[in-house]
C-alpha cells in the first residue's frame, strides 16, 4: 500500500476541536464567532495544542448545527465574514500552528442553490447534482427521502436528516436507471465542485480538511468501498499537484481504507466496530475507577486496523465532539487525568475537544438546539472565568445560545490554570512529555503488553529509533499487577503512587499511570 505524504507538521500536531457558536462571544450577541476565537489563541496553544480543528462555519439554516450548508463559499454572518476568518488563519499561522477545516461533501442543507434548482421539472445543470429517482413512488433503498416538495417527478435521497438532500457520487454497482455510476458526468462533477471548494479555502490560507462522513459518498458501494476509495484517490491527486501540504483527516473509522484514499488519518469513532465506547462511554467504562470495565475488544481492534494501515500512526483517537456524551459524564476526578494519560501516550494526533480539557460537564435535560437533540449537553458555551456567562459572552444570559452549566462549582479555565493540581495542568504536563520523546510521537509504533479480558491494567510500550517507553494504565480502585519481562529504568510520567517491580511481575497502585523508560 502506498504510504501518502504525511505533512512534515501533522506528525507533531496535537488538535483542538472548536465548536465556533459555543467557545467565545466577541460581540455579546450570545453565539460564539470568529474574532472571539482569535482571542482565544494563546489559550490553545499555552495548553500545548498546535493545531485546531474547526467545526463548520459556513452560511446554513442551521438545522444541524452548521452541517446543512447552504453556501460552501461564505463564512455564516454570525460568525463573522471571509476575511475574519482569513485574519484568524494569518494569527494561527503567526503562533507555529495549523487549523483544518471541517469539510462536508455528503449532503448539503436544502436551501442550498443547488438543490433549489434541481427542484425544478426542466433539466438544468444541477438536475442531477443530488440523487433521485425517476418516479415519486419509488424512494431509495436504505435511505431516507425528501417528496412531493416540488413538481419534479421523483424522491430525492437525505444523509441523516430529512433537510439534508444526499450529493451525487455515483453507485458502485447501479441497479435502477435513475443510479448513475462513479464515472457518469453528474457524479465527476460533483467531486469537480468540491475540489474547487477545497481550493478556495486553501487559497485562503487553511492547512487542510477534516471530511465528515468520508466513507459513505458513493452507494451501494462493495465491502472493500471500492468505489469511495477511488473517489478520494481523484481528490488525493488534485491535492498533491496544487497543494501538497494540505492535510486531510477522515471521519471513516476503517482506516485502511482511508489510507487508501489519500487520507493522513482516520479517527476511531463512537459508532461502528471500534469498541471506542468501551473507554469512555458505556455502562461499565474501562476508565472508570469502578474497575468493572474491558479493553480487550478495543485493543483487538485496535491492533487489527493498526496492521492494516502499516503500522503507523494514522488511528487517532480524540477526547470527545459535539456528537458524543461530554468525557466527564462517565468519567470523574482524578479519572480524567488518567484518561489523558492515555489519550497523550498513544500514537496518532491527540484531539482535544474544547472544553474537556477543564472538565466540563455534560448539561443535563436541555432542550434541543439547531439539531443538537441529546447530544445538545455536549455543546454548552466555553467556560473561561467566574464572570458573567462564565467569560463566554457578555450578553444576559437568557440570549445564550444554549443554555449554560450553572453550578456553583462549576470548571472553568481561569481557576483551572490557576491551580498547578488541575486537570488543564496535567494535561499540559502530558502534552510537554510527548513532544520532549521521540517514542511517543504522533506515528512511533505502538506495542501492547497487557491487555487481558475484565482485566487491569492496560500496558503497552511506545517505541521510536532511539528510544523505548512503558506505558502503564489503571484507572481502577485497587491495586493490581501482570506479568512484565520489561523493567523500567526512569520514570518518564508518574501520576499516584509508585509501582513496583519483581520478579517479573510489575504491581500497579490504583488509580495511576505511568511512562517509563525501558
């Protein structure tokens, strides 16, 4: 398989993820925007982050939240203009860091131009830019449909939600007259337009995409996905020739696949085969100091996606986003802490999504907001002080947004960095280990030792041309040992007691973790 060109910069990043309406308030109008997160800058990279990821921000409805695009070209008024954003890649650039965009080539929101005109019964040139079938009475297998909007004789196929009309790739293997191919003129056109959009943006002055939903844009694609493979290889080829630093981050969760697309990375998801959840989220998470839970299907996976994509580190595994449960809803205190340890120790780019790293809590019983539903208590507004609205905006509160956490103690960044025991320092700690070892870098291989059904702890060594190093992991409330033919020489990251070591045997301490040369 051939490896793509990694960008020298992405085998050094560590992302945070900005949700652009929840994270600074520049102009009290209650939403987040971009002059707000230029602000913010020095605060993301004092953490230790040299990256960032940026949720959508584009001109929508806002009917999931930034993710129903209505102009793929304009920055959304309530986040500023095209050239604040222009100003906040020049200011990013200005502090060594890089920002990707979040790139959505699935669908588009209904009021795109777009799909108005394919709305219309005359052909016209986007008749077939969105994929529909010949006859109103026929909606397409295994999707959603939008019909009877317009006078045009067909159901036109939705991603998700049913104000999201799916953009025309092609089908692998057509079956029905109205599915065109990969290679039919409506589906290369498509892929035509949102090469010009990734060319307008890195024009701008980004350094490359996140892709949402990357591995379902063709249908009835084959178990191999094939033909989304091949799709993005046409993008991959465009990128090398006009920009070849550019980074691209898939949210696919194969990722050999999308190494074979042209992808530097893929992110392990919270849905799919990935036991991601079996971390962090699920009755009996492994972080848990309640030591009830099981990593071992997650390493199996882990390790079989790790062979497939060359051993390197392409898997990263983030925090959180805006889709999942807040990390503190299922893991508490000093947990955290040793959830970080592991989320710093392991190859791949760390993504730290906004707010996390202060501990922020998932805001119960919300009503849903632009799309939110249950995942609304994940994108509360940003947390930065003790003033009003937490530092996030200087509006009354009732004109948030969303609603705020408003608990007397609640997290906030001020106090966070304040306070040298807090979890915003130890993970700025965890951050300064990993870029001072080489072993721990973003594609130093990965090795697990221990990682044994209903079992504790977790460990695995990290390892690099000119350097070893044993990462030990237990979140459970008691003491715990495994068999270990490694004994640590320097303790490279302790956090709790100490372990011990005889007779090739290593006793963990509970709730702990540790890096150690060996």
């Amino acid at each position: 398989m051939k490896r793509n060109n990694q960008p020298k910069w992405l085998s050094d990043a560590v992302f945070y993820e900005i949700y652009p309406q929840s994270f600074c308030d520049s102009n009290a109008d209650g939403i987040g925007d971009i002059n707000g997160i230029i602000t913010k800058l020095d605060y993301i990279k004092e953490l230790g982050c040299n990256a960032i990821w940026l949720n959508p921000c584009f001109v929508s409805p806002f009917g999931d939240a930034g993710y129903d695009i209505s102009d793929y070209y304009t920055v959304a008024p309530r986040y500023g203009t095209n050239e604040d954003i222009k100003r906040l890649f020049s200011e990013v650039h200005k502090r060594d860091m890089h920002i990707l965009l979040d790139l959505v080539p699935g669908h588009t929101s209904v009021e795109h131009p777009w799909f108005k005109e394919s709305l219309k019964a005359e052909r016209n040139e986007f008749s077939d830019r969105y994929i529909w079938t010949d006859s109103i009475w026929e909606e397409p297998d295994k999707m959603g449909s939008l019909r009877g909007i317009s006078d045009r004789d067909g159901s036109c196929a939705v991603n998700f939600f049913s104000h999201q009309p799916a953009l025309n790739y092609g089908f692998y293997n057509p079956e029905k007259k109205w599915q065109m191919s990969t290679e039919s003129e409506a589906a290369l056109s498509t892929i035509e337009e949102i090469k010009n959009i990734m060319r307008f943006w890195l024009k701008m002055g980004c350094d490359g995409f996140r892709v949402d939903m990357a591995g379902v844009l063709v249908k009835n694609d084959n178990e191999e996905k094939s033909g989304t493979v091949a799709l993005w290889q046409k993008i991959r080829k465009f990128l090398d020739e006009e920009f070849p630093d550019s980074a691209m981050i898939s949210e696919w969760g194969e990722p050999d696949k999308a190494l074979q697309g042209g992808f530097h990375m893929d992110f392990l998801l919270h849905f799919g085969p990935s036991h991601y959840n079996d971390l962090f989220r699920c009755k009996e998470p492994f972080f848990s100091s309640r030591g009830k839970g099981d990593v071992s299907a997650f390493v199996e996976k882990y390790k079989e996606n790790y062979e497939k994509s060359e051993r390197k580190g392409l898997i990263c595994i983030p925090s959180g986003n805006h889709d999942m449960d807040r990390l503190e809803r299922s893991i508490k205190g000093d947990n955290l802490k040793i959830a970080f340890a592991f989320l710093m120790s392991v190859p791949g780019a760390p993504f730290i999504y906004y707010g996390d790293e202060i501990g922020m809590r998932y805001v119960e019983n919300l009503t849903s907001v632009e799309g939110g539903y249950d995942r609304t208590g994940s994108r509360s507004p940003m947390q930065w002080d003790k003033t009003l609205n937490a530092g996030f905006s200087l509006a009354s509160p009732e004109k948030l947004y969303i609603k705020q956490d408003e608990s007397d103690d609640r997290p906030d960044a001020e106090s966070q960095i304040a306070d040298e025991n807090s979890l915003y320092n130890e993970i700025r700690k965890l951050i300064s280990i990993r870029r001072s070892h080489s072993a721990l870098g973003n594609n130093s291989e990965i090795e697990f030792i221990y990682a044994e059904k209903n079992e504790y702890p977790l460990a695995f060594i990290r390892s690099s041309e000119d350097e070893k190093i044993l990462v030990i992991i237990n979140p459970a409330d008691r003491e715990v040992s495994f068999p270990c033919e490694y004994k640590p020489k320097e303790v490279v990251y302790s956090f709790g007691k100490e372990i011990a070591c005889e007779d090739k045997k290593i006793t963990v301490p509970p709730c702990s973790a540790g890096f150690y040369r060996i």
